[in-house]
C-alpha cells in the first residue's frame, strides 16, 4: 500500500498596487486554483487641462520638482 503525504501547497501572489484586490479561486475535483486577480477601481473621471495645471500648481506648492 502506498502511503499518501498530505503537503499543503502555498501559492504568492505579488501586486505592486494601492488598490484594493481580489483573488478569483475555483475548486474543481483535483483540487483548488487561481484564476486571477482583480486589481483597481474604476476610474472617476478623465483628467482635463485645467486639472492638470492645478496638480502641477500644488505639486510645486508643496516643494515637488516637476
């Protein structure tokens, strides 16, 4: 008879984000695994010239060099 080793498997998942994630997970007969990741949000808006000019306005406010 052979003797069978129960060996958790461990899997990382890096993501270089601010954003919140998740982790799609599935579960067929051979086992559990990792579809993929969601990473982000939607965005709220596009960005316009006026927007613009106002966030480089404050970056060089606050000492940033552009």
């Amino acid at each position: 008879m052979q003797k069978i080793k129960q060996v958790p498997e461990v899997c990382n998942i890096y993501a270089a984000t601010a954003n919140p994630l998740e982790i799609i997970v599935t579960e067929t007969e051979q086992g559990r695994g990792i579809l993929g990741v969601v990473d982000g949000l939607k965005s709220k808006g596009i960005e316009t010239e006026l927007d613009v000019k106002d966030r480089k306005k404050f970056l060089r406010k606050i000492g940033y060099k552009l």
